[in-house]
C-alpha cells in the first residue's frame, strides 16, 4: 500500500522529512527515487537535520564522495548517492553492510540490485503541478505511516 502526498513547496518536503526522522530508528533505510531535480538530496538534508535536531547542520551532498556519515541522537547515519555506481559490486567498498546497522538514506537506490533492503521506505519524488511542487509517494514501513498525511 502507497501513501501519495502533495508537497506544494520545499517547506513541505521539509515537514515530511521532519516527520519521517521523528518515526525513523536504526537500522532503516530510506530509499529516494525519482529523476535529476526531483528533490531528492533537499529531502535528505531536512531529515538529517531534523533527525540531529540541526537545523544549521551542514549536510553536503554526497554526489561526489558516494556517501557522508552523520552521528546522530539515533545513532549514526549515513546519506548514500549511487549515481555515480554501476550497480551493487561497490556498496562494500562504502561501508554498505556497517552503514545497515544504523540509518541510512539511499538516493538513487535502483543502483542496488539484489542489496535493495526489503523493509525499506521507499519515497519517490515527482514534479508537481508548479515549478517548486512536488508529489510524494511513500511505500513500505506498515503501521509507521498512519497519521502522516494528516
């Protein structure tokens, strides 16, 4: 079962992102979907600082060293861009099964393949009907998203 929900502005993707942090626990994953420009590195920073109650947290996205980590109140997290990977043969060189045990929020997660974690939230973010809209559609976690839309 899906959740799809309306972001009519970053604010509002940052307001998802703070919710989400708030339900979230060691060792989820959070898997963002969804083209170039779709949100998905905005989402990542407002539930990193959301989740180390932040708001200044400088969270630089992980385009170019495939994966930052964070020490959180949680525990630690780690914010993964694969786009640069192939598919799943380098997740090993990145820590990958470390990061499993604490949080970890995965752009581009298609570049998985057999690794993709089957408990995971899956958020993917699509262009909206204006240019700073968007929609997202949440998939997994049951019985952690009741409430949310609200």
């Amino acid at each position: 079962m899906s959740l799809i929900l309306p972001l009519p502005d970053e604010a509002a993707t940052a307001a998802l992102a703070a919710k989400l942090a708030a339900r979230a626990r060691p060792g989820d994953a959070l898997l963002l979907e969804g083209p170039l420009g779709a949100g998905k590195s905005a989402f990542a920073r407002a539930f990193l600082r959301a989740a180390s109650g932040d708001p200044a947290l400088e969270v630089p996205s992980p385009t170019f060293t495939l994966v930052q980590s964070y020490d959180l109140p949680m525990g630690p997290a780690f914010h993964f861009d694969l786009w640069r990977l192939d598919g799943p043969a380098g997740l090993d060189e990145l820590g990958w099964e470390e990061a499993r045990e604490g949080l970890s929020l995965i752009e581009w997660p298609g570049r998985l393949g057999a690794m993709r974690p089957a408990d995971a939230l899956t958020i993917a973010l699509a262009p909206g009907p204006t240019e700073t809209s968007r929609v997202a559609t949440l998939t997994g976690w049951a019985g952690r998203l009741e409430g949310l839309g609200a």
